[in-house]
C-alpha cells in the first residue's frame, strides 16, 4: 500500500509517495498564480491505482476534489517533522508567507504552536524581495553572503526593510553584506517569535526551503542558543511527507518508522 501527500503552498507545492517504511516519490513545482491547475497536475501524474489514500495540505488543499482527507499545514508539518526527525519536539517552519512554530509529543502530535503570518518580515517572501533587489537567486545564496559582513537592517517592517535596502544600495553597500545583514534580520525576528514557544535547550527540526541554506541555519540557531537546530535534505517536502503518512496511518497502515 501507498500513499499521497500534496501540500499546496503560497510559494511552492510540494508532493510524496509513501510506501509504509520510506519516500518513493517527491516532486516541486512552484505554486504561481495557478494552485489550483498546478495541484491537479501533480495529482494526476502522480496518481495510481495502488495509491490507497490521498491527503491533501497547505493553503490550497481545497483545490483537489480526489483528495480523500485535507488536513490543515500545521498538523501534516507536525507529522512528517516527526518522521524525518523522530527525536525532535519543536519545529520551526519558514514558509513563503507565514512562519510556524510547532511543539510535538513523543508520538509526533503537535501540542502546541504558534503560527505568524501577518507580516512578510518574517517569511520566505521578504527573502524572495531582497535576493531580487541584490541580483542573487535562491540556490546561491549561502556562496553569495561568503565572506561578507553583515550590514544592520533596523526595521522590521518588510515594506520600510525594503526601503532601507534600497537606500543601501544607492550608497553602494556590497551586496553580500546587505543580504547577510536581511537574513540576520529575519533569523532575529523568527527566533524572538519561536521563543515565545519553544524552551531552552530544546532539540530543533527547521523545514522549509530556507532551511537547506547552512548559513540561514547557523544564524538561526545563534539567535536560539543554547537551543540546537538540526534539518533534513528533505526538509522542505515537511509537509507533503506529514500528508502522506498520516494518509498511510488512516487507510490503515500499521506504523513501522519511529
């Protein structure tokens, strides 16, 4: 038996095949201005008929009428945190609109969270804005900021951010040191919001796709300390895995990960 995840993100959407034990499939596609299109689509290149159940998450999991349950973002990130990551009790999601803040029991069930997605300071997007006005793509952003020093972004407003950026590019700042001083910001601003949640000394998984740059980990977890953050190569299907496996646990499949 297997099962199908979709998680229909503002930014991207994100799927998994889960077979009981391991992924078999992952697949991204950026979201767009089509969620709807774009979630039929990988729903029907992904669907076959040994696909006992399919869940789907993320701000359009209502799109897909063939999905058997939609679960909401926070419990499906809760549950494939804890399938990545089984020893973790606290997660911190950078989505691309929203930042989640999830603590999670022995049994990967969340017991408490903290969502923000009142201001793009805080997500994905405000990266998204700067990478944009500094010339950097995503993928080479960790070698971009190598070396640089970071220069201080005092706002933490995205729209008065963005205007001190562009203030520091008419003064000829490097471009490095303006986008390591923006995810100094943004590292700051998350971890004051996650420590309204999460204790001390606390064991962190980071999931989103942010969480695959090094270096937005590692200024992440200096603002956190003494908490330690850990994250997977897998880490930005988070949400995508958690719908496929609780998809697999309601079809009725006997739980053999830890």
């Amino acid at each position: 038996m297997v099962t199908l995840g979709l998680d229909s993100g503002s930014a991207t959407t994100k799927a998994a095949v889960f077979d009981g034990e391991k992924i078999q499939k992952i697949y991204l596609e950026k979201t767009s201005d089509r969620p709807g299109k774009v979630i039929r689509d990988m729903y029907n290149q992904l669907y076959s008929p040994e696909i006992a159940m399919t869940v789907t998450t993320g701000y359009g999991r209502g799109l897909l009428e063939q999905a058997d349950r939609k679960i909401t973002e926070i419990t499906c990130h809760g549950a494939g945190a804890a399938y990545l990551m089984p020893q973790c009790r606290a997660v911190i999601d950078i989505g691309g609109q929203d930042c989640k803040v999830m603590l999670l029991d022995e049994q990967g069930k969340v017991t408490d969270f903290l969502m923000n997605d009142k201001c793009a300071a805080g997500t994905g997007r405000f990266i998204e804005m700067t990478l944009g006005r500094v010339g950097a793509r995503v993928e080479d952003l960790d070698e971009f900021v190598r070396g640089a020093t970071p220069e201080k972004i005092n706002s933490m407003c995205a729209v008065f951010a963005e205007s001190e950026i562009v203030g520091l590019l008419a003064q000829e700042k490097k471009a490095g040191d303006i986008l390591l001083g923006c995810l100094h910001s943004i590292c700051k601003r998350t971890a004051i919001f996650a420590q309204k949640l999460i204790r001390e000394n606390e064991l962190i998984f980071f999931s989103g796709g942010l969480s695959q740059s090094k270096v937005i980990r590692e200024i992440l977890e200096s603002y956190m300390k003494p908490a330690h953050i850990v994250t997977h190569e897998l880490a930005q299907y988070t949400g995508a895995i958690g719908a496929a496996v609780l998809a697999y646990e309601k079809a009725g499949g006997k739980k053999t990960w830890s």
